[in-house]
C-alpha cells in the first residue's frame, strides 16, 4: 500500500526535496524538521426527509462515482463549523434551507479527487428544511427526487461511505430511534 502522501515531494514549509516518509500518517522534512500529518477532511452529509416517509436522494453530475445516487453534502470550509456546512452545502446543491440539524453518526471514507485518494470524516446529520417541495438540483448535483426510506438500496450509491449510511439510517428508522 502507497503511503497517503505519496505524491507530496517537496516540503511545505521550506521547498526541500528532503520530504520522507516519518509514519503511516505523516512525512517528515530533513531540511528544515518540519513533520505534515495526513489527517481526514471533515466532510458533512444531510440526511433529508419528508412527512411521506422519503429521504431527498440526488444523482451525482461529476466523478467520482457519477451518475449514482448520493445525499447533498460536502466538504466543510475554513472556519465553519459541521452544521454551518451542512447547510451551506444543502443550500447550494438543493436550493432548500435548513432550519435544524440533528448529528446522527460518523463514517470514515476515502473519496478519489484529481486522482488522489482524500481520506475524509464524513459527518451525517439529519436536518429539518423549510420547504421541502422547494428543491432544485444545482452544483454538483444532476437530479433531485424523493424515495421511500424503505425502498432505499444502498448499492444504488457510489460513494463508500453513502452506501454504508443508508443501511445504518434504515436500520436506525426502523427501530424508531430517530
């Protein structure tokens, strides 16, 4: 297995070419003693639902894993916290605006960009939206539509930690833990 800051050669901090391997999660510089951690990104997903018992489902327009389904959600920013990303994303990609957010649960995830592999804590929150039927797909979102929490296949989403969650909320929804 490569070491997740392969392809970082050259130190951050001075430029040296002197960027080696310290542990499985950091690189050290010889130059200048300066050691980079490869920590996970913290990235926000919203689980969305409706009073009919449907969880708001987009389709991915870009890779990884276009064209399969997907919750809104991204990356959290500089200085924002979980919640305000969530929200910032949900807006974005849905046009809908949430009015409360409750955490759920967490899952580890390796998301390919740019041909390489971030490592990302993926944060799910359940969030509550003003309008519900408001929705339109923008960003990096293709599709919008509602879909029965029951009817859910988890193997319809691309992205690992997606699909992972849409078993763990069904199973959460089911037992009235919610």
């Amino acid at each position: 297995m490569q070491h997740p800051l392969h392809l970082f050669r050259f130190c951050p901090k001075c430029g040296s070419e002197a960027f080696a391997e310290n542990d499985f999660k950091s690189k050290r510089c010889g130059a200048c003693g300066f050691i980079y951690y490869f920590n996970p990104l913290a990235a926000t997903v919203a689980i969305i639902t409706n009073r009919k018992g449907e969880m708001l489902v987009a389709t991915r327009s870009k890779e990884p894993a276009k064209g399969t389904f997907d919750l809104p959600g991204g990356f959290c920013d500089s200085y924002e916290s979980a919640e305000e990303g969530v929200a910032r994303e949900v807006l974005e990609e849905t046009g809908l605006k949430v009015t409360s957010t409750q955490y759920l649960f967490t899952i580890p995830n390796i998301y390919n960009y740019s041909g390489m592999e971030l490592h990302t804590m993926d944060m799910f929150f359940k969030c509550e939206v003003e309008d519900c039927d408001a929705i339109v797909a923008n960003d990096d979102v293709a599709t919008l539509r509602w879909i029965s929490i029951e009817k859910l296949d988890s193997k319809d989403f691309g992205l690992q930690s997606i699909s992972r969650s849409i078993e763990r909320f069904k199973d959460l929804y089911k037992n009235n833990m919610l």
